[in-house]
C-alpha cells in the first residue's frame, strides 16, 4: 500500500501503538524454522475453524472462529495434551488471544518466548504467564507461475482484535487489493522491480520471486520497517533496497523493468475530515495523487517495461470517465485501464468509513455525519459513481505511436490475470508494428478455452447473434460477424488470414473485388480484436 504525500511518519502515531517487529538475520532464520516446524499454514487453520469459522475470519468477524478454536484448544487440555502449534499460533497472532508463554516456549522452540518478545511479536508475560500478540502475523500461501509460496506476513493489528479505529499510520495486512494485485502482475523475470508504496511488503515478497533486484519505498518508516521484517522473515533481504519518501522522489531518475503500485487513491473531502475522520495513510493521499502519478511513470520505465496499479476514478454527471483518465496516461507509453465495477456514492463512502473503523454500530453519529459530507461533496461535484479497476502501462521497446484502450470489463476472474496480462502486451506490441498486409499473412490458432455460441430466430436459417466466449483472462464474451466466427472456426495455424478471406469469399460467392476487399478488412480487424483478448494465439 502507498502512504500519503502529505503525512508524516508513524513517530506521529499514537504511543498506544507498539513498534514494529525487528528481527537480526540470525534471529528471522530461528523463527522461520520454527514457523516451517509448526504446520501452521493456510490449511491448517482452516482445518482448526472448520467450514463456519474460517469464513468468518475471512470476514473479519471474529466470535465464531474463536468458539471453534476455544473448543479444539480446551479439548486437547481435558486430555492432558497441549494444544497444538497451529491452534496455538492461530489463537495468539490471528485472533488476538493470549497464550501461555510455556505454550509459545513448546511452539517456537529456537525463538521461545522471550525472543519473540525480543522482535517485537508478542507483550513480556503478565502475572499469570500470558502473553499477547503486539503484531498480526499469518500464513500466506499461493501458486503462480514461479511455483508455490508459502510465507508468514506480519502487519500491525486490526481492529477485530483491537476493538478501535484504525490509527493514522496503521499499516494494513494482506487484503483483497493486495491479492488482486499481486494476481494481476505478470511474473516474467525482470532485472529491476519497484515496490512503490509497500506497506506491509506482500507486493515485494512476490516480486523477489522473479527480479533479480527489488526497490520498496514508502513515506511511512513504520511501513518500510514491516516490509523489512517480512522480507528478512522470508530469507530474501539480500536483493532488496528500501528507500523512505513520497511516491516517485526516492527513486528519481531512475528506470525499471516493472514498477507495481496500490496506491492512496481515496479521495475523502475535506468536509468528511472535518467531521473528524482521520487520514489513513495506506489509502489516503489527501489529493488527487493518481493523474500525477500514472502520467509520471513512463519517463521511470525501462524500454519494453511495465506498471501494473490499482486506482479508482471519479464519474461526472453526463461525462464518460475514459475522457478523465486518458488524460493521465503518459505520451511515451502503451495503456490499458479496465473498469471492474462502479460503486455509488452512500457504497463508497460508507465502505471506506467502515475499513477506518467509524461504524454506525459504534459511533452512530459521527458515522452519519460523515456520510452525509461525503455524500453531499459528491453532489456538489456532480459525481455520480466512482470506478474501480485497473491500470496496465508499457513502454514499448523502440519508440512508436503508443496504444490505448481504456474498458469496462465486469465479469467473475477466477484465475490470477498476470499470465493475461503478459500475453496482451505481448500481442499488442506485435500488432502495433505490423500493417495490415502483415496481419493478412499470420497464421492464427483459436484459444483452447474459447467456445461459441449461436442463437438463432425459431424458422431462420442464419443465426441472427454469434458470440464468442473465453474460458480464461477475463472471461470476456464478444459478438462477431459470420465472417470473423468462421475465421475463429478455421484458425488451427494452417492457414493464413489470407487464405481464410478467400475460401470464405468463395463460400458466400463474393466476386467484387471491393467486396472481397471489405471482407479481407473485416477479417483482418477481427484478428486485431481477438488477439488482443487472447481468443486467438498468433503465429
């Protein structure tokens, strides 16, 4: 996550909230065997929570998954048995309960409790041998195309377990927008990655994976500090730098082959603050920092390299927000944004004030105060929604006219979209240098996840709508001509564009040159089209 450019460091946090983790080398290796020793991973707390519980957790909610846990816990104790590690890990760092430091002892047998205490991870013991977790830390664990990640992130605690807002300069766990993210970057081995904003460090866990070197930066040093914990947790501290600073100053000058970013996008008005919100700094940047940002990142990326954000934008009354964002875009870069959904204001306002933690539960008129300035902001600007989505940049290897493609595209993504991601750039960097004779002479093949559909007028001999769908990327359905489905039909890498033009030409009986022509065109356009979606792989 980014931080804002106008905050000041965590040494502004309120003291009620606790340092971040440090470890030496030789004290993250000890915690990491004990970690790896412990089984406690993804599965196992699941296996822990069962089916309702687990669910929960994933929701933020936290009695059922304690009741589960506390049921499993006290059932080892009546048989004299201690619990076990992943129970006791899950209770302690996961749940917010306190263990007993003997308990801890038997877990993290190299650490034990006192160098847990040493990093940072859990409170000294209190009268009754107990200790409480300082940190939230939990199992990650995924398959890309690297291969499997297993790792054990830590973050500051949230408020399921705290029972409070949010401070300013909380740094935030692994969370939805940080999966999609890391989900949505292509994982092609680069030389030089940037993490800007890391918050937590998840993004340059996963970059240390495929770049032969890192760079993290963040304005706030608690964030940086986390990141090195979590790298140093990991064993991958020896590629990575981090740099303290806002946004793209700690790196000036300098270029990469892959920058990614969550950026503050959220906007909350000054009449919402006034209210008394505070600024959170892993979403907040107290001003419009995404046009900035996106137009300044192509002079930092390397030739034929790539940026991957998230970002939201504003939709005016009777505007298209295409128009808005493509002004953001830099000159000297391709762009794809996609639009994944659109949120009304009271949605948006309200989700943002609840992941603060202003609740209506608990504060019932601050929460309605601020939704109503929230709210009433938007209607003074004519905003009628806001939209969330992506923003994909590349620099192409040799200077040419950039591409543009700015969509909605709001259907269910089961699979990570990085592998996607890769294969578009890749297709539209080669359609951006070739003309249309050059397209005519590909031989295509049909994706293995696309199917068709025609739907027909009951009595019609022709079908009246023909869709493509795709099984994989973005799961995207497009209807074409009868032209370009028998070209999707017969694409199997034998024959060319060309060739396919003629033999369709002589099947509808198409004679006139101009008409053979136009129909060549069509074609030809609907490569363009459904190469660029991945329904067609080209060869």
């Amino acid at each position: 996550m980014n931080v804002p450019v106008s905050q000041s460091d965590s040494s502004a946090d309120p003291p009620v909230v606790p340092p971040p983790p440090r470890a030496t080398a030789e004290q993250a290796l000890r915690l990491r065997k004990d970690l790896e020793a412990s089984g406690w991973g993804v599965d196992a707390v699941a296996h822990l929570l069962g089916e309702v519980g687990d669910a929960a957790l994933r929701r933020e909610v936290r009695s059922p998954a304690l009741r589960a846990l506390r049921a499993v816990m006290d059932e080892d104790r009546a048989a004299g048995a201690r619990p076990s590690p992943p129970a006791v890990l899950t209770a302690l760092f996961m749940l917010g309960e306190p263990v007993l430091a003997t308990e801890l002892d038997h877990v993290l047998r190299r650490t034990r409790t006192r160098g847990a205490v040493d990093i940072g991870l859990v409170s000294p013991p209190d009268a009754g041998g107990r200790v409480r977790a300082l940190v939230d830390l939990r199992p990650h664990e995924a398959r890309d195309d690297t291969g499997q990640v297993r790792w054990w992130v830590a973050s500051d605690l949230g408020e399921m377990v705290t029972g409070r807002e949010l401070a300013p300069g909380h740094v935030l766990g692994i969370g939805g927008a940080g999966l999609t993210l890391a989900g949505l970057v292509p994982r092609t081995p680069v030389g030089t990655a940037l993490d800007l904003g890391c918050g937590c460090g998840i993004q340059t866990l996963y970059l240390l994976r495929h770049a032969r070197h890192v760079t993290a930066t963040d304005i706030s040093r608690r964030a940086l500090d986390f990141t090195a914990f979590n790298v140093a947790l990991a064993g991958q501290e020896e590629r990575l730098e981090l740099a303290a600073g806002s946004l793209l100053e700690p790196v000036a000058g300098r270029r990469f082959d892959l920058v990614v970013s969550n950026p503050p996008f959220v906007l909350t008005p000054a009449a919402v603050r006034e209210k008394g919100l505070a600024l959170m700094e892993y979403r907040d940047a107290g001003e419009d920092i995404l046009p900035g940002l996106v137009a300044g990142l192509g002079a930092h990326l390397q030739a034929g390299g790539t940026a991957v954000l998230l970002g939201n934008w504003e939709h005016y009354r009777g505007r298209d927000w295409r128009q808005d964002v493509a002004d953001w875009l830099p000159q000297e870069a391709d762009a794809w944004v996609i639009e994944r959904e659109q949120q009304d204001p009271v949605s948006y306002a309200t989700m943002w004030l609840r992941d603060g933690g202003v609740a209506p539960e608990r504060a019932p008129g601050v929460f309605d105060a601020a939704v109503g300035a929230w709210v009433g902001d938007f209607e003074e600007r004519r905003v009628e929604g806001v939209g969330f989505g992506y923003l994909v940049l590349h620099r192409p290897q040799a200077p040419r006219r950039p591409w543009r493609v700015l969509e909605e595209v709001t259907g269910v993504v089961d699979a990570p979209l990085g592998p996607h991601v890769a294969q578009v750039l890749e297709v539209q960097d080669l359609l951006a240098g070739l003309d249309d004779d050059a397209v005519a002479a590909l031989h295509p093949v049909l994706a293995a996840d696309v199917t068709e559909e025609r739907h027909l007028v009951p009595g019609a001999a022709d079908p009246s709508v023909i869709m493509l769908r795709q099984g994989g990327g973005l799961g995207r359905a497009v209807r074409v001509s009868t032209g370009v489905a028998a070209l999707a039909g017969a694409s199997d890498g034998e024959l060319s564009v060309e060739q396919v033009a003629q033999a369709v030409a002589a099947l509808t009986g198409v004679e006139a040159l101009t008409d053979a022509a136009a129909l060549r065109a069509e074609l030809v356009a609907g490569v363009r089209e459904l190469a660029r979606f991945g329904f067609l792989v080209l060869e």
